[in-house]
C-alpha cells in the first residue's frame, strides 16, 4: 500500500516539472503558441491516463482472500478481477486483465494451479429459449483453471451452451487431480454432483441426476476429506418438507450413505484436516466425529466456519443485531471451550475468513479499523494490520 500511495503521490513533481518545462519553452523564441498548448495537453492527458492505470495496478481494497498453500501468498478480488499479495503487504500484483467477472479463487493444494469461478449474465438468441429478464436463470457461473500467475486460463467444464447451467461449491481433492463441484441445471430444474480429472477435463456424475421440480433432493456443500476417499455433501428437501442429512460418497466404489439426520437447517459441513471430525452449523455450530457419532454443540452461532490447521480450533464470523450491527471475529476450541472475540467492528461485515497454512495468522475482508480492505491478523488477536 505504501508503494502505491508514494506512486500516486510521485505524479505531483511529474506534473510540476513538466509545467515548468512547458514555462521554459514559452519564453524561447520559435516556439509557437499552439504548440505550447498541445505540449500541456499531452502532458496532462499522460499524466491523467498514469493515475488511471496505477490505480488498476494497485486497488485500495479488495474481497474473498485466501491463502496460497505454501503460505507465501494471498489471492484476492478487486473488481471482478483477481489479485496476489504478499501476507506482509508488499509484492502487489495482478493476475487477470479481461474482461471475464471472477467471483471467487481456489487454490489446488499443491499450489501449482487455481480454480476460479466466474459469472456472467444469460445472453439471448434465437436458439436460447431462457428470458434473462424471467428472473428464472438471470445469470450463470463457470469454473475456469489456471496457472498461479493468471495465465492459460481454460474452461474446467464445457458444454454447448454454458450459459443454460451453473457450476458452484468447487472442492479440490488432496492430491490436487480432480474438482468436485455442483451442477445445477438450466431455470432451476435439477441439480447434480459432478467429478473432473483437471488433466484430461474427463467428468463423472457419481449420484446421477437429482431433479428438484420431481420433489427430489437438493444437495449442496460437498466437501473432500484430507485423506481423498470420501466426498461429504449436504442432502436435503428443495421444498423444506423433509430432514436435512449429511451424506458420505465413497470414492472407490461410488456408494453413499447418511452420517447425520436433523431438521432442514443443517449447512456448511467441513472436515477437519485431520480427518477426523466434521463441523457445520444447525442453528449453532456443532461438531461430530467423521462417522456421524458424537454430535456435539459449541454453544455459539456464525458464518464461514474454518478450521485451523491442526485442527484443534475454529475461526468464525458472528454477527450481532442488538443496538447496533457488530461483526466479530471469534475463534473457540474444538471441544466448544475459550470462545474469544479477536475483535469487534460496527463499520460492515465480512464475506470471506482463511488461515495461513503455519496456523499462526487469519485473512478476511473486513473493516476493523474503520476502513474496508483484506487484513491480517495474528491467531491470539495481538496483531492486526491491513495489507490492501
């Protein structure tokens, strides 16, 4: 941030030096008046097109960070564009130029690629029969790979008319080899689990096709275990008329079965990187072991549950209502004991939390000290310190 602010604040000596250039020449002889005028318009129209592109370079805030896996880097949006930082804040760069509206960033865990997704509003013609002013479908989101600098960016899942369908909930396996994700058909009318092999681009729908106007099943939230042999996603009645439960799919034999049963309010499932617990929320935040038994209540609700690294703790987002609207940070242990609030802020919320690999620091998009932007902050809450 400080290279950017003396970047913008540099454009006051170029504008003075040139004027006076420009003051210099008007006093020799031969120098006409029209051309003096055109030498100032140049100049400030150079001056006008730098501020501009300094300020795409560098954004002054930014949303949905995540850390890269060898913890060296943090990708983040501006703009529907996607950005890379240093967790310090130095070495801002950016990794997208066009025109694409990315929405959020997955980095494979063995950091050599990312997994973006993208949105874009349904676009009509003569062989498209959905109305993007219907409401229906109004707009799509595709998943796209690419290298870790932003470059050879391709489509993770085609078909003829992509912008009929949406692709959601990406989870990356382990070995970095295949993306699970959701994949909803055209105006709503079913959903289904898809599997890609990111090297081939060969997809597997292992649970078949779920059509929710048929009454059937939504599902949603899949999650691949730390070990890569199992898939955890959430199955529950598109009409609210059933349970919710947690499903397991076995990847070697494709089979599924139900961990947990409860009342339609269960979401968010995660495992644990240890592989051996689950969280997620109903009504509260609750934890189990990874075959269902032991349910357990942390007593606290919150928003985008991450677990940390060594999975003794959870970090969570908590909003409060009362008197005036106040997002806290919090982090409890495992086993529902220390609850603490990292801090507290009534200046807006936050959309997106993540640990660093090492479990010594969280990123999110907040506004802690009064201003809105991606900050850092130590895992015991003595440090914080914005870095876009």
């Amino acid at each position: 941030m400080a290279e950017h602010f003396r970047q913008s604040v540099d454009v006051v000596p170029v504008v003075g030096n040139a004027m006076r250039s420009v003051s210099n020449k008007v006093k020799r002889p031969g120098i006409g008046k029209r051309a003096v005028l055109t030498l100032i318009f140049v100049t400030f129209v150079a001056v006008f097109l730098l501020v501009i592109l300094a300020n795409r370079a560098f954004p002054t805030d930014g949303y949905l960070p995540v850390w890269s896996p060898d913890g060296k880097t943090i990708f983040f949006l501006n703009q529907s564009q996607i950005y890379a930082i240093n967790p310090d804040g130095s070495g801002l760069r950016r990794l997208t130029f066009d025109s694409k509206a990315y929405s959020a960033v997955f980095p494979a865990p063995d950091g050599k690629k990312l997994l973006v997704a993208r949105r874009f509003h349904l676009r009509q013609s003569e062989n498209d029969p959905s109305d993007p002013d219907s409401g229906v479908f109004p707009y799509t989101q595709q998943l796209d790979l690419m290298d870790v600098d932003g470059s050879n960016s391709k489509p993770l899942f085609g078909v003829a008319n992509p912008w009929h369908f949406e692709s959601v909930s990406p989870t990356w396996s382990p070995d970095s080899k295949q993306v699970a994700f959701i994949y909803k058909y055209p105006d709503a009318l079913g959903v289904t689990l898809v599997i890609v092999n990111i090297d081939t681009l060969a997809y597997s729908a292992p649970i078949g096709d779920i059509y929710q106007g048929m009454g059937e099943p939504e599902i949603s939230s899949p999650d691949w275990s730390p070990g890569g042999n199992e898939l955890l996603f959430l199955r529950a009645d598109a009409q609210g008329n059933a349970d919710s439960e947690l499903v397991i799919l076995e990847i070697h034999n494709l089979t599924t079965h139900a961990i947990a049963h409860r009342d339609n309010t269960l979401s968010a499932p995660t495992w644990s990187p240890d592989g051996k617990r689950i969280a997620g929320l109903s009504r509260v935040i609750y934890t189990m072991n990874a075959d269902g038994t032991n349910l357990h209540s942390l007593g606290d609700d919150g928003d985008y549950l991450r677990w940390s690294p060594d999975s003794k703790q959870i970090a969570f987002i908590k909003y409060r209502t009362i008197n005036q609207p106040t997002m806290e940070l919090h982090i409890i242990n495992a086993d529902g004991s220390n609850n603490r609030t990292l801090f507290s802020s009534a200046q807006g919320n936050s959309a997106h939390l993540d640990w660093s690999p090492d479990g010594q620091w969280l990123v999110l998009d907040s506004s802690p000290q009064g201003a809105r932007g991606i900050y850092v902050i130590s895992a015991d809450g003595t440090h914080l310190h914005r870095i876009v």
